[in-house]
C-alpha cells in the first residue's frame, strides 16, 4: 500500500465517528418520521455535538463522491414530460435573478452597515449560495474566513431546518417520511443500467471541469445524467439506501462547519448571521409566492429554488420530496454562474463606492 492509500484510509478513519453520529440522528429521525430525516437527523446530530466541542472531522473526498452520486441523481429528473413546463423558466429564472440581486445588496449593507463586518468580509458572507467556491475566493482577500464560514454555515442550517414547516402552510406537500422494506432499500438497477449511471458520473465530472461550471462534481454529472434521461437512453434512479446515505453525509457536512465554534468566542457574529439568514429567508418566500401567483408554478418548487442555501443541499432536499428537481436545479446552477462570475466586479464597485 502506498503512502498515499494510507492518507486517505487514515482520513476516513477520523471521518468514521461523523459518519456513525450522523447515521444515529438519521435513523432516529427516520424512526420518528419526522420529515427529511436522513438531511436533518444527522445535519441536526453532527450540529448539536460540534457546538458541545466534539471534534468532528469533515466528509472530505467522501462528499465530493456523494456531489457526484446527487448529480446524477438530479439529472434523472430530467425527462421528456419537461416540455410543457419550460414556458415558465424564462420568467421564473429572471425573477430568481432579481431576487438574487436584492438579497446580495441587502446582506452586505447589513452585515458592513449593521454588523460592521469590513467590505471583504460583508461581501463574501453575504452571497446567497456557493459556499465552496466563495470561500476559496474569499481566502485570496482581506475577508475574516471564519465569519465568512460561519456565516454560511448558519444560512444553510437555518433554511434547511425552515423547509419542513415552511412547505407544511403551503399544503399539498406530503412530508412524512415513507417507510421502506429491506428489499427496497437494496434494489439496485439492472447492470447495463447501473453502467449508464456510472458512466454520467464519471464522464459528468470531466464535462463539468471542462465547461468550468461552478461545483463541477456536482452539476457536471447532472447535465450528463440529464443527457442520457432527456434521450431515453436509461430511466434507471439511483438506489435509496445510496440516496439515505447521501443525504447523512450532506448533513453532517453542514454539521461539520461548526467544529471548533464556540458559542462565547463567536456569539456576536452566530447572531448576526442567523438575522441575516432570517432576512434573506422571508425575501426568498415573498418572491417564491409573487412568482407563483404571476406563473401559475407551484409555490413549494419556487421556493426551494429561491431560497439562499448550498445548491446540493435544496437540490437534494427537492429530489427527496418530489417537488420538481430539475426546475430548483436549473435555478440553482443560473445564479451560482451568474454570482461567480460578477463577483469581481461587484467587488470593485463596492470598493470605489467605499472609498
């Protein structure tokens, strides 16, 4: 065995307690069948024990492989029967836009403004998705990482825990988290199936890099997996038990990001950050109901597709409950693209209008 074999074994090793905690709160969350169990269970375990200063290690090189396993699962989503529904994209995905707009202005006057975060720090917190990539960009500035961190990281726990009772006073969302029998949970798709989806994740990775999308391993799979649905080639889905287990991963990934989070040495910016996500939160369910009543399109899907979380996690989270994936992906991929690529500018101009 190699020194680099060793590496990642004794890296999945420190990642095994995560993963074993988060599989108990899905579990128990699935006993009690509370809704999104698997997501929120081990999402809301891994949280709970980072905060009472557990060391948990992060999924690592295991969530790139779950991006790449939701990928494909996302382009599943995307069949023939799509056609009818397109009409309404458009005039979706320009309110999205907007609405992104508003959310991006009001977060960073809120926390340079109100919190008295710097302008690095203001900005990089307050781009309503993209976690990954923004943070990356953000360790090339004068922005504080672990605000921008922590930032992110509330926003997401806060939307994700909104979802279930937010959907609820819509109505006609069925939440309740359906039993499985133990031939269910091991069902895989015929071999020449199981080959499709295998080659949309492997090919989706290279397609994804190539054409730079933003978070490559995940919606680089999705336009393959897509492709292959879209054509007829496969209409094979991904296992549950794989779905299960994504879904525990994701969760103690957001848990995670708590780590070393001390309530007394960050309670100041863990407040300003969950005003922030609250804010954002009821932009994002004002303009999913405006956009329901102005398209016609379902409410739940709307706000799935609005709302400032990570793009795996309210993809996932849209893919599990059945409410329209491939609308909430396609809105989710548009403003990642559209953020990471006016980034810069809106950098610049910020900067001269501060100086």
């Amino acid at each position: 065995m190699n020194a680099t074999s060793e590496t990642r074994l004794v890296t999945l090793g420190k990642f095994l307690p995560t993963l074993v905690l988060g599989l108990a709160g899905g579990g128990l969350a699935y006993w009690l069948h509370l809704p999104l169990p698997w997501l929120l269970g081990a999402m809301l375990a891994t949280t709970a024990a980072s905060l009472m200063g557990v060391r948990l290690r992060s999924p690592g090189r295991s969530r790139r492989a779950v991006l790449v396993i939701i990928g494909v699962m996302l382009g599943s989503a995307f069949t023939s029967d799509l056609s009818g529904d397109l009409s309404l994209w458009g005039a979706s995905l320009a309110i999205m836009l907007l609405a992104t707009a508003v959310m991006m202005a009001l977060s960073v006057w809120f926390s340079h403004r109100v919190a008295g975060y710097s302008l690095d720090t203001a900005l990089y917190s307050s781009v309503p998705g993209g976690v990954s990539t923004v943070t990356l960009m953000a360790v090339d500035s004068n922005a504080d990482l672990r605000i921008v961190g922590v930032t992110h990281a509330v926003r997401i726990l806060i939307v994700l825990v909104a979802i279930p009772p937010l959907l609820q006073a819509i109505g006609h969302i069925d939440l309740r988290s359906a039993s499985i029998s133990p031939d269910q949970w091991l069902r895989l798709p015929a071999p020449n199936d199981a080959a499709w989806l295998l080659a949309a994740g492997v090919v989706g990775i290279w397609l994804g890099r190539w054409l730079r999308l933003p978070n490559a391993l995940l919606f680089g799979p999705a336009l393959a997996s897509a492709v292959l649905h879209l054509t007829g080639v496969t209409q094979a889905a991904i296992p549950p038990i794989l779905v299960a287990l994504s879904q525990v991963i994701i969760g103690a990934s957001v848990g995670v990001r708590f780590a070393g989070t001390s309530l007394a040495e960050v309670g100041y910016s863990l407040m300003m950050a969950a005003l922030q996500a609250v804010m954002l939160l009821l932009i994002a369910i004002l303009v999913a109901w405006g956009a329901h009543l102005l398209t016609g399109y379902s409410p739940a899907a709307a706000l799935l597709a609005y709302m400032p979380g990570g793009a795996p996690e309210l993809s996932l989270v849209a893919l599990t409950l059945g409410i329209d994936p491939a609308f909430v992906t396609s809105h989710h991929l548009l403003r990642m693209t559209v953020l990471i690529l006016t980034l810069p500018m809106i950098m610049n101009y910020c900067r001269r209008l501060n100086a």
